[in-house]
C-alpha cells in the first residue's frame, strides 16, 4: 500500500489545487444555507475523484499484462495522460488574465449562492470528476494505482487516502467557517476572489508539472 500511495501523492495533491472548487464553496459558506450546501459539495466532489479512478481502475485491469502480470498499457496510457495534460496547461496559461484586467466571476457562479445539497452535491461531482483537470488526475489516479503491485483492498485504501487529501481544500475552509464563526466572513470573500483571479495561472502551472511528471514515468516504464 505505501508503494500505491507514494504513486498516488503527487496526483492527490495536484487534484486539491482546484481554485474554482475551493472559490464555490467559499460562496456557499456566505449564503444562508452555507451548512447542507457545504457539505453536499464535499460528498459529490469527493465522490466525483473516487468515482472516476475505480472505474479507471477496473478497467485497466482489462487491458493487456505481461508474465510477470505488469501492465504493459501503462507507460503508454501515462505518456498520453501527461500529454494531454500538458496541451491542457497551455491553453490555461492563456487564458489567464493579464494585469490589470478587471475580474470576471463566471456566470454560473450566481447560482451557487444559495444552492440546496442536491445540486450541491452535482456541482461537487462536476468539480471533482468530470472538469478535465479533475477528470485527467483522476484518471491517472486509477492507471497508477493498477500499475503498482498493490492488492485490490490496498488500492482501496491508497484511493480512500488520496480522495481525502485531494479534498482537504474544500474541508478546510468549511472546518475553519463553522469554527470561526462571523468573524472569517471577510477572510473567505478576499480567499474566494483570490482564486477565481489566479485559478488560469494556479491551473496551468500544476497540470504542466504534472504533465512532465506523467511522461516521465510512462517513458521510465517502456
């Protein structure tokens, strides 16, 4: 299991820099129903991950294996993910805004205020599992950890450890606006503007290092 979770790190760590995610939820924390609405998204968000990499999972068990029961689809799946991650990563480091530019709040983003836990929960699972950087990540999540030479239960457990720390963005803002109570109102409305200004440039940057880490392992497995 530690071999499938030292694999896995990198990913999970790369899926909690999800800028629009954890900007949502702040707005959710500010709406009157900032408690159900919170948590909804936490549940669809980090089922959204999980989701996404035990289908991966099972069906890169599918796929061809060697002798020695090593999966001889990875390197290549890896070389593909890391590549798509990188065009990915252009196309976000364009989009970004350059200096000066006035902050534009996507449109959806008004609806999120005072959203009930269904589609909490829906927006939660769109964030985590089916955006492309998400849905990249996860899918690299389930290719590696059939890749290793962990048991199906030891997966199991590497996955359940990667969705919770991937999803520790979204609990702590929720965690700290429970706790805190009033008081870190204004703190979370200047977090939530921070990353809806700089989630191109924070997005672009990890999918771009994650990129170059993916194909270096698929060429380091060929």
């Amino acid at each position: 299991m530690l071999d499938a979770l030292s694999e896995t790190l990198p990913l999970a760590a790369a899926i909690a820099f999800s800028p629009l995610a954890i900007a949502s939820v702040v707005l959710m924390l500010l709406s009157q129903n900032a408690r159900a609405a919170t948590v909804g998204f936490l549940v669809g968000f980090a089922g959204g991950v999980g989701l996404v990499a035990a289908i991966t999972y099972a069906l890169a068990l599918l796929l061809p294996h060697g002798a020695d029961d090593r999966s001889l689809s990875a390197p290549f799946l890896f070389m593909g993910l890391g590549a798509v991650a990188i065009v990915l990563a252009i196309r976000q480091w364009r989009a970004r805004p350059a200096d000066g530019d006035e902050l534009e709040v996507p449109g959806w983003m008004a609806k999120v205020d005072g959203m009930n836990p269904g589609k909490a929960i829906v927006l939660g699972a769109f964030f985590g599992g089916v955006k492309p950087k998400n849905l990249l990540l996860s899918i690299a999540v389930g290719v590696t950890l059939e890749a290793t030479e962990a048991t199906i239960g030891e997966s199991a457990g590497a996955l359940a450890l990667v969705v919770l720390l991937g999803s520790l963005p979204i609990i702590v803002p929720v965690v700290v606006a429970f706790v805190g109570g009033a008081g870190v109102r204004e703190r979370l409305d200047r977090l939530r503007a921070w990353m809806i200004a700089n989630n191109a440039a924070i997005v672009g940057s990890v999918l771009l290092l994650i990129g170059v880490v993916l194909i270096a392992k698929g060429l380091s497995s060929v």
